[in-house]
C-alpha cells in the first residue's frame, strides 16, 4: 500500500529511527571505551567490585549494540497507537524483534522500538475491537482505546508496504474481521515450508498471543488440531518466558519425541532467542536418570492381553507396588537389626537408635535411609575410638595404650564388615527383585492388569539384557525412590511437545524435574498413533499428574499449516465427535486421490507428481507410507527408478536430521513437520481400514500437507477417504 497518505510520513519515522539506531550504536560504543578505562582505573585503585560492575556493564552494552546493529535493516514490523484511560492523547508504539531504547529513559519516546516480548506489545497483537489492556509485571493493568494496528514490511532499511486495521472506523462498520483479509499472515503463509520450522513473531494472532503470555508458574496445556501452530506458539512461549521472567535457558527444557524433531525446530530457536534453551527427548532425560544408556527392546508387544499389561507400566498405579516393595525391604532389614555392643561392652548402639536413623523423614529415598543409619554407626564407633584415645593421651587412669590401639583394630574391622550384607539395591537389580517380589504385587490389589503376564514378560526382557521403552519411566521414578534425583538438574519450566504421546508416569517423572509445576504442554489427542504409549484424554492427565496443580487448558482450532482444500479433506476422515479444523487460506487446488495398479505403476506415477510439485514451486516434499519397511523400499525403488533425483532423502527411526528436499518417510516419523507438496503412497482400504487407529494415522499423513496433496491407493480406497 504505497499510495497510502501516511506513507510519506512513515517512510519518515523509518529513516529517523534509523538514524537514531546508529547513533545508539556509537553511544553504546563510546560508552564501551570509557568502561574500559574506568576498569583499568578500579583496577589500579584494588576495586574489584567497581571492575566487575563494569566489565558486565560493558558486555551488556556490547550485546546491545550487536542486537541493534542486527535491526538496521529491519527495525519494526507493526506500530500501534494506544490511549491510556485518563490520558490526552495517543501514543504510538512500535514493535520490533528487539528493543531499541536510547542509553538514557526519561519518557517512553525513548524507546524507539518495543520487544515483542514487551508487555505493550499485546496490544498490538490482540487489539481487534478498539480497546485494549496489558499487564506488567502481574500486578498493573493499563487499559485503553487503540486507535491504529499497521503492519509494515521493511527491507534494506526501506519500508515496501504497509496494511492497516483502522480499529476505530472497522467498529463503525462493524466489518468482521476475516483471517484471509490479512495479507501480510497471507504473504507468510504462503513462504512455503523451508527446512525448519520458522518464527511468527511479526504475524502471531491473538488466541495465539494469549496463550505465549501464560503466567510462568502454572501448566498450561495446548490441544489443537493439525498445523495449529501447537510447536510454534509452545517454543515463543519459552523465548517470552525468557525474556521476561529473566530465567536462566539452561533450566528450561523442551521435551520432543525424537531427535530429527528436535533438528526440525531448531532453526526457529536462535531466531527467538532461545537457542540456549535444553532440547532433549524422553529417552535422553531417563538415561541421565537412571545413570545409564539403557538398551532399548525391539518393537513393542501387540498382541492382547500383552499389550495391555506393558502398557499399564506408564500408570501412576505402578507407584503403589514400588512402594510396596521397598516399604517391604525396609521392613524385612529393620527386622533383622540387632543391639550392637563393642569395645567391652562400653559402646551400645541400641536397636531403637538404629531404627529411628532408618525411618525417620517421610520422603528419604531407600538406599539414602540406609546410608544414613551406615553414616551414624560409623560415626558412633569413630568417635568412641577417638574419645578414648584422647583420654588415654590426657593420661587418664582408665584408658591406656593398648586398649585403645585394640579397640581401634576392633572399630575398624567392624565397621567393613557390618554393613557389607546390608540390602543396598542398585537401580536395575533392584527393578528385576521388585517384578520378583510377588506379595508386593498382591498386596497392590491392582485391578485391570494381569500381573503374572507382566511379571513374567518383564523377567524375560531384562534377563535376556534389555529394557523395554515402557520401562523407561518405571525405572527413573524407581531411581527417585531409591536414591533421589540430586544428580540430575531441576527446571524453571518444562515444555513437552507431542504431549498426547507420554504416558502419565513419564509425566510425574518430569513433574519431579520440575521446581514448580511449570509446564507447557503441547499436544493433539487426534494424533494419539501410538498404542503402545500416550495419554487417554487431557482430563485424565490432570486428574493423574497435576490435581494440585493450577492449570490452563486452551483448544486451538484455526489450521495455520494446510490449505483450506486439505483441511477440508482431513477434517472428513476423523469421527465426527472430534473437534474440526479452520482453514484460514486456500490455493485454489483440490487434493487428487488417484488408483494405482500396481506398486511399479505407482512408483512412476510418484516420479511424475514430484515432477509436477517441483514446477508448482514446492521446496519441500514429504512421500509418506503407512509402515517404515515400505519407506525403505520405496526409497530404494525411487533411488533405483531415477538415480538422477536430487535431495531425496529417507527417514528412519533413528534419523539424527531433517534436510528437507523430497522426504520418503513412515508417517509416524514424519509427525510434527510438514512439506509443501504430500504424496500419500498407499491409501488403500487394506493399509487403511475404518478403524479410529488407521483414522489418526491417515490424518496425520494428510496434514502434513500445506498445498498439494497426492494420494495413491493401490487396490480399493480406504473407506477413511470414500
Ligand atoms: N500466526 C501464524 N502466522 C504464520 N504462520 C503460522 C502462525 N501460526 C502457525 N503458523 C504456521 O503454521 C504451521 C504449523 O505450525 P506448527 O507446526 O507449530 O503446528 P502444530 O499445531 O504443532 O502442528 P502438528 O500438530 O500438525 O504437527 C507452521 O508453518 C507455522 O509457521
């Protein structure tokens, strides 16, 4: 909109803040100089306090400066102009990635340019109907009418265009405000996917907006449909927390569930400056646990009623058998203490002492319990030998050379050999004895669960050396129990992606990393594909894990990924109970569903789509299939069929990266990243029946597309699609 009246004028402010930003710059840099010389005069003078106020005053400023210096080119991306209640006039805000303030802040004119992070800056993202609020710091609200929303595009340091929300004069004409109508979410939208995932910060809409905002100490939860920006709002939420709640990124944590995820989204971390920030997935996290790289079993049991057993193991019920088992070694060791005599019967340690060393506290882990009794006989014995010693040294009448070298000898020999039998447990000793302690799980009264199955199965696993990945959380919470968790670090806040997917105790798991209860959890029950693992509903988590904690659940349902066409063919193949997605653009372009005779037969025609999606412009190509034994073979087909295709790439379970291109993959893997251009390989009714399962698997596949979208059947189609 360059034939704006206003455009003149803006092109004005740009070129003015510009200006401004450089003469920062030097400001900064001269105040850099002087920091050096009053650091060599502190140093002169022995005032190493004043040194180190200013050598952090200095790396401060040098950040700033490197950060503005970073803007020039693009300073802001939105204005906003807000009346406080109260007050004459309106003021104008601008928002841009980073703060530009002159050295000096005498008045908010001196703030050139807000963080999107900055309290202000909600107004810019939510004010629709011409009144606003933001809150600093929790405590103060300002409220007012918003006269102005402009978005601008700035390029080199020149501003291309502009749009505008005339809030005040859209009111009078009650216009509703339409997603499609913005054009600059539109230009963004339509970017394509790169390789990663990519930052929203200048187009971030405002149920989005609320939920990036979130107070810190709380778990909010985020169930949306497919490519509702789940991720994306999820990791901005980190970058606001950061920012404002000042925390330190080492003790954040996102928790994804794989590593070629974590590779996926790491683009967009630095962009939001929260690339400092601990990515791991749960399997990470146990080793760290467990003290060990544990070696995972093949796939997991299907068959019924196995599968129902080993699932059962991700149940917060599992707590009350490993208590159990360890309240029944306590027990067993606590019978067998004994009064200890020595030294000629002149130390007693009674049974009664020894007891309360072992029971007292409520939330000692097992092995410290021990440990501490082990501690206090020691020292019991140590400190009779010593007294004595210092006696005899004082020359007093009853103590003399002999005995105490004797009672030495005799102090030293007991304490190596006492507790030597003592029922210390290791970690996966101690995990087999527990699946062997069958009045444990009798006393447990488990319902639902057929307990000899499971113990026998589990016996069998981790006799033949390896651990199954339900085991994973059964054995830190066991860790937690028997030693405690000090030797693993403890989070400000905790953000799990794919959240549907871990079970409930993988969630109390985390519950113990964390200081507060402070989690973002992202997630789409919808794509619950794993039955072997995962959350029954949201309700359930929060009855299960969080019951005292204060939560906030929030539904996004507006598909920011995929094109009205598509969403329209995905919102078809879930139940009708399911919550339906909102396309918030379209392309122009139905998804085509084609037969295939024969595999040959689709693999040519799957040449000739990427063909045709190369030239329709996509960058990114995902050809998905339902298993990853028929990705490997399709891959190898493409690769034998035409040996000249470039950037073809295969995902497998343990991809380590994502390199974008054409990606064969299964669609289990290729969940949470998205393509330009989706080949389904093989939709037919045998791969795909109506069943809920194949539903969520099939709408997964599907949305993984944002344009086009291709889907061979090979014999009669999925009734998921008819
Ligand atoms: N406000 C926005 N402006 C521009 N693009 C957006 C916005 N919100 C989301 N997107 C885009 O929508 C796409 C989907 O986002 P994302 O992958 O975070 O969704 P998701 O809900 O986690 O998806 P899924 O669960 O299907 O994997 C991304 O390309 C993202 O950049």
């Amino acid at each position: 909109m360059k034939n704006h009246p206003d455009f003149p004028a803006e092109e004005q402010h740009l070129a003015a803040t510009i200006q401004a930003m450089q003469q920062i710059i030097k400001d900064l840099e001269h105040d850099m100089d002087d920091r050096v010389h009053k650091i060599n005069q502190s140093l002169s003078k022995k005032d190493e306090v004043s040194a180190y106020v200013h050598s952090l005053m200095k790396s401060d400023h040098a950040y700033k400066a490197a950060d503005i210096a970073k803007a020039l080119d693009n300073p802001y991306f939105g204005r906003v102009d807000f009346r406080e209640d109260g007050a004459a006039e309106f003021d104008q805000y601008y928002i841009g990635r980073t703060k530009v303030a002159r050295l000096d802040i005498e008045s908010v004119k001196d703030i050139l340019v807000f963080d999107w992070r900055d309290p202000v800056s909600t107004i810019f993202y939510e004010a629709q109907d011409g009144r606003a609020s933001y809150e600093v710091l929790g405590r103060y609200t300002y409220t007012g009418d918003v006269s102005l929303k402009r978005q601008y595009k700035i390029e080199d340091g020149q501003l291309i265009s502009m749009s505008e929300d005339n809030i005040l004069s859209k009111l009078m004409s009650r216009q509703q405000e339409s997603l499609i109508a913005d054009p600059f979410l539109l230009e963004r939208l339509l970017k394509g996917a790169g390789d990663r995932l990519k930052d929203i910060v200048t187009s971030i809409r405002s149920e989005q907006n609320q939920i990036i905002r979130e107070p810190l100490n709380q778990v909010t939860i985020i169930q949306g449909v497919a490519g509702s920006g789940k991720t994306t709002i999820g990791l901005h939420r980190l970058s606001y927390l950061l920012y404002n709640e000042k925390l330190n990124p080492a003790r954040l944590v996102i928790v994804a569930p794989s590593k070629i995820f974590l590779d996926y989204i790491s683009d967009l971390l630095p962009e939001i400056d929260a690339q400092d920030v601990r990515q791991t997935t749960f399997q990470d996290l146990a080793a760290a646990i467990m003290q060990m790289e544990p070696a995972i079993c093949g796939p997991a049991a299907t068959a019924e009623p196995l599968a129902t057993a080993v699932r059962w193991k991700g149940t917060p019920d599992f707590i009350k058998v490993m208590e159990i088992f360890l309240d029944r070694q306590l027990e067993k060791f606590c019978l067998k203490l004994k009064e200890i005599s020595l030294f000629d019967g002149n130390l007693i340690i009674s049974r009664e002492q020894q007891l309360e060393k072992v029971v007292e506290g409520a939330s000692i882990p097992y092995n410290e319990r021990l440990r501490s009794l082990q501690r206090y006989i020691r020292f019991r014995v140590r400190n009779f030998i010593e007294v004595y010693e210092a006696r005899y040294k004082r020359g007093e009448a009853r103590a003399d050379e002999k005995t105490a070298k004797r009672y030495s000898a005799e102090g030293e020999a007991f304490v190596e050999k006492h507790c030597v039998k003592w029922p210390f447990l290791e970690l996966l000793d101690g995990y087999t004895e527990l699946f062997q302690d069958k009045q444990a799980w009798r006393k447990a009264k488990l319902h639902g669960v057929d307990m000899e199955l499971l113990q026998s199965h589990t016996l069998t696993t981790l006799g033949s050396g390896c651990i199954e990945s339900q085991d994973l959380a059964p054995l830190c919470y066991f860790k937690y129990l028997l030693d405690g968790l000090t030797h693993v670090e403890q989070f400000d806040h905790i953000a799990v992606d794919e959240g549907q997917d871990l079970n409930p105790l993988e969630y109390i798991v985390l519950t113990r990393l964390s200081r507060n209860s402070s989690f973002t959890i992202m997630g789409d029950m919808s794509q619950a594909i794993h039955t072997d693992r995962g959350l029954t509903s949201w309700q359930a988590l929060l009855k299960d894990v969080f019951a005292n904690a204060k939560y906030r659940y929030y539904e996004v349902n507006y598909s920011y990924r995929s094109a009205k066409e598509i969403v329209g063919l995905f919102n078809k193949i879930l139940p009708a109970s399911r919550s339906k997605a909102i396309p918030v653009y379209e392309i122009g372009r139905q998804p085509v569903i084609e037969p295939a005779p024969s595999a040959l037969d689709a693999l040519r025609r799957t040449l000739a789509v990427i063909d045709e999606f190369r030239q329709l412009g996509c960058k990114s190509i995902g050809i998905l299939t339902k298993q990853e034994a028929d990705s490997l073979k399709l891959y190898q087909g493409l690769q034998a069929a035409a040996p000249e295709l470039t950037q073809l790439n295969l995902i497998t379970g343990s991809a380590l990266s994502y390199h974008g291109g054409i990606t064969v993959a299964p669609i289990s893997l290729a969940k949470g990243l998205e393509f330009d251009g989706v080949i389904i390989w093989n939709a037919s009714e045998q791969k795909f029946t109506a069943a809920y399962q194949d539903a969520k698997l099939l709408y997964v596949a599907v949305s993984r597309a944002m344009y086009y979208l291709h889907i061979f059947h090979q014999g009669r189609l999925t009734p998921l699609l008819g």
